[in-house]
C-alpha cells in the first residue's frame, strides 16, 4: 500500500538533507512544536523501504514511549513501547520498539542486537549526558546501526561529557539542519507567538543564617539571594502567587470563550507545591486541577487523558517540560523555581504547537519578574516582535534556540530547613515589552506543505519480505495496546478454565500456550493472541 504524508517545507529541506548526507549520523534541531515526530517517522519510512531492518526509537521518559509508538502506529509502524530485556526478542509483528535512555543503560547488551542494521532514532539526544553511564551504553547499544537521526528541541553543549554520533564545534554540538523559533513563525501556522506577563512583588524572608531580607525583583542582589527571593515569591505562605494564578485562571477562561477546550498549566517546583497550587486554584477560583507528580504510577495516564480532554488545569512538577505533546495548552504559569536556560526554553516550547481549525493562538506563560526570567523571555520575545519585519531576510539562530547566556541554577543551600518566608505580595503586573504586540497578527492564512508518498511499510521483525499491513488510523490503539487487551482477556479465561477444569493455573497456561503455537506470551502477536482467546474459548465451552 501507499501512503501521502504532507510535509511542512523545513520538514521536506531537512529530509532532503538526511537523505543525501553521507554519514550515518543526522542531527536535526528543530524548535519544540514545528513538528520533529513526523520528520523522523518520515525519515524512518523511507529509509526502511531502502535498506528494511528494525526501528528503535530512544525517548527521554516512560510517558514519552507510548507518545512515540503511538505516532508510529500513524505510518503504518508497529513499535512496542513497554519491551524490556527480560522479554526476550521482539514479537514477530512489531517493526521495533521504543526505551528510555535510562533503559539504555541497564539494556545495553540486549538492545544491542536489535539494533544491529537498524534505524535509531534518538529523542532529545543531550539527555545522554545526563549521567556519564548512559552516554557509553548509547554508543554500545546502538553503534552498529545503519543510520542514527537525532533530535533536539534546542541546541546543546557538552561542557563535560561528549555525547555520541554527534558533530562537535567549540564543545556546541553542529546539527546538520537546524530551524529555529523565529523561522517558525516566519513560516505560519507552524507554531503559535507565545507572550510573557510578568508581575513584581515585595517579598520578606528569613535566609539559614538567620538574616531578615526584603526585596522586589527589582533590587539587584547576589546569586543566592536573588534564587532566595525567587522561592520567596513562589512560596504557598505568601499572596504572590494566588495574585498571579488568578490573573492566568481569568486569561485562561477568556481563551475559552473562544476555544471550549483550551487548557493551562502551571509548572511548580516540588510534589508538595504542586499539590498546594492545585488547592489555590480549587478553593479560591473554584476550578478543579489535574495534578501530575513522578511519585503517581498513574502519571502517564493522567496526562494522556488531560491532553485528550477539556479540563481547564494541569499542575505538574518536570513531567511535562520536555516533548509532552498536549497542543491545547494556551496558557502558563512558571511557578518553579528552577531558572535554567534549558528548562526555560522546554517549559515554553509547551505552548507553541500550533492547532488547527482555531483562527488566533496566541498563548502565554505568565512568569516572575526575576531578572533571570526576563531575559530568558525577552530573547523569545525578540523573535516573535521581528518575525513579520524579517520574513525575508537570512537568520541566524532563532528564538526558542538561542535565549540569552543564563549561568546555572543556585546549587542547594546548606541548612535549608532554617529557610522561612515571612511574606510575599505581588506589586505590579506588566506586559512590558513581553506584552501583546498590537501589529502582531496571529490569525494566519493557511499553511502550504509538500505532498510525499510514502511506500509499503517495511517488513515486520517475524516477516521476510513484503509489507506490515494496512496503517491505523488517528486515535487507534497501538499494536502493543491491543496484546494487552487480548492478554488480559486471556488472563481472565485462565482464571475461568482453573475453575472449570480443576487444573493449576500452570498447567492451563501451558495447555493454551500449546494450542496457540505460543513459545512465550510475551513474544505473541496479535494474530497469536486472539488465536489463544478463541480455542481457549473453545475449550471452556467444552468444559462447562
């Protein structure tokens, strides 16, 4: 079967690219929204059709991997996002599967010859720095595989740890196509002008060694005390910040007059803060939030069912900073006190993505007036004020890509636990220069793409030649989600023949396993699976 996938033109340029470049290793930086996912299913499906073999995609947290294997199921690839290597090898329907660096780096061994010949794709490449370890294991799983694409939402730098397959100048890693921010918008209806309102306070605290502050964002103060008056206007003691979610929740419900299922999210420093913002935002504006923290197992779930719903609020910790696609945020509120450059720019890059059928997606993320802060958000805020006056000129980096030089957050502080605040009251809300642009327009006309078929899907891991079958649709379940619906139905039939029969559960698994002409459950396929369910079915029938 064939397949027309419309491209965005930078996604056609950097395909064009990937395609003749000589090297197996691609880095493609491409800022967060402009559509990074369809690029590399793209680049996959053709190269596959050139040169068959596996597909291994590398994402940056578990939440990321169904994300992933469900965009995969779009192009007619089956990729199984909960595979471990305790599973053995991949289910003879599957085209791949989907891990985690961190899975890299207890795996290596075992995705290593999975990965042999195959196509790799890694998902925000720079989180292999993050630890030492999962930057070795990355070059042992994956360095015998045809070819490596790797993307990124921002550019990175590797000060300490050089990351694998990638191009380095000056310890900056050189991408290989790079859009950024600023081109976006040139190039409408890719991703949306996000806004910054900032708002000022009077903040008092109690610092560990016993000293008595006040300041307003203002005031020039040192490192440590500025990352003190931060956490000082955050805290849940103080009016600051009930001042400025009351402001976002009253955008938030303008939007929605307009567009029913806008949502907002509200990026809090810890677990606790989390849960007492979502407290505010219930008792005093009477509004429910879905609150998302890494202690939850059901994290994942809650964001899939916040992004597919239209509740107004989301409060989460770091869940959601990085790839989380949910494209009906609209509105933020920046209530962490982690002031990175890097985390900044993720956080943003969660508005962006632009939506179809809604005319005018302006979005904003309200933010501390912290010098810090503001200049992260004027360096974006340049981009979006020029993006129209400089449709034509050359650009150099862009925007979400290239915010001002931000030194790194304040480590901890000793005897923390003698930190207090003693009061915190927002002052004056400004829009500034960050403010909504009255020349802006962002009710585009529609966007033009390319057309490109797409060929037969490439074999499946248990099938010699010829294509994988006919591609889901939107919204239909993934291959992996379907085994576990049919395994669970089988679980439950075990269960009933255990009753009827009298024989152990042992026994009843091995009988089915013999009938299906299954060696291991894990290893089924589809086909396998329903063929257990029907002859077990069967047999029960028998037995009743």
């Amino acid at each position: 079967m064939t397949r027309s996938i419309r491209l965005r033109p930078w996604q056609k340029a950097a395909l064009d690219q990937f395609v003749e470049a000589r090297r197996p290793d691609f880095l493609a930086v491409a800022t967060p929204g402009a559509g990074k996912t369809t690029f590399a299913l793209t680049a996959a499906r053709h190269r596959l059709a050139i040169r068959p073999g596996r597909l291994v995609v590398v994402a940056p947290t578990a939440h990321l991997k169904l994300q992933w294997a469900r965009a995969a199921s779009r192009f007619a690839l089956h990729l199984d996002p909960a595979w471990s290597a305790t599973d053995g090898g991949l289910p003879a329907d599957m085209h791949g599967i989907v891990t985690t660096y961190q899975q890299v780096a207890t795996s290596a061994p075992a995705i290593r010859p999975l990965a042999r010949g195959s196509f790799v794709v890694f998902d925000e490449l720079h989180h292999a720095a993050d630890d030492r370890a999962w930057g070795d294991a990355v070059r042992h799983a994956f360095e015998d595989a045809d070819r490596r694409l790797a993307l990124s939402g921002t550019p990175f730098r590797s000060d300490t740890r050089a990351i694998p397959f990638v191009d380095y100048h000056l310890d900056e890693a050189r991408p290989d196509y790079e859009y950024g921010y600023g081109d976006a918008l040139r190039d409408r209806r890719v991703v949306r002008p996000v806004f910054f309102p900032r708002t000022n306070g009077q903040m008092e605290w109690s610092a560990p060694d016993g000293t008595e502050h006040s300041a307003t964002f203002d005031d020039d103060l040192d490192a440590v005390r500025a990352s003190q008056r931060l956490r000082t206007a955050l805290s849940l003691e103080g009016e600051w910040l009930p001042t400025v979610l009351r402001a976002a929740h009253a955008r938030l419900v303008e939007v929605r007059a307009e567009q029913p299922d806008a949502g907002g999210l509200v990026i809090a420093s810890d677990q606790q803060h989390a849960r007492g913002i979502a407290e505010i935002l219930h008792g005093r504006f009477g509004t429910r939030a879905t609150v998302v923290t890494s202690d939850d197992p059901r994290a994942s779930m809650k964001i899939a069912a916040f992004a597919s719903g239209a509740e107004p609020w989301l409060v989460a910790v770091r869940m959601v900073s990085e790839g989380v696609d949910i494209p009906r945020l609209r509105v933020g509120v920046y209530a962490t006190t982690t002031s990175t450059e890097l985390f900044f720019r993720q956080a943003v890059g969660r508005f962006v993505r632009w939506t179809p059928g809604v005319p005018r997606q302006k979005a904003w993320m309200f933010i501390p007036d912290d010098p810090r802060l503001r200049r992260l958000a004027h360096g974006i805020a340049e981009q979006r004020r020029h993006s129209l006056q400089r449709r034509e000129r050359p650009t150099d980096h862009d925007g979400l890509d290239e915010a001002a030089a931000q030194p790194d957050e304040v480590p901890g502080e000793e005897q923390m636990s003698l930190f207090s605040v003693i009061s915190a009251v927002a002052t004056d809300a400004e829009a500034g220069p960050e403010g909504d642009d009255d020349d802006l327009d962002d009710d585009y006309g529609e966007g033009f793409g390319f057309d490109l078929e797409l060929g037969p899907p490439p074999p499946l891991a248990g099938v010699g030649t010829g294509g994988a079958g006919e591609a889901p649709g939107e919204g239909v379940a993934t291959r992996r989600e379907d085994k576990k619906r049919l395994r669970d139905l089988n679980a439950e039939l075990a269960r009933d023949l255990v009753r009827t029969t009298g024989w152990s559960h042992a026994q009843v698994n091995q009988e089915l396993n013999r009938i299906a002409g299954v060696t291991r459950v894990t290893e089924a396929t589809v086909a396998q699976l329903r063929t257990r369910l029907e002859k077990g079915t069967r047999w029960l029938g028998r037995s009743a």
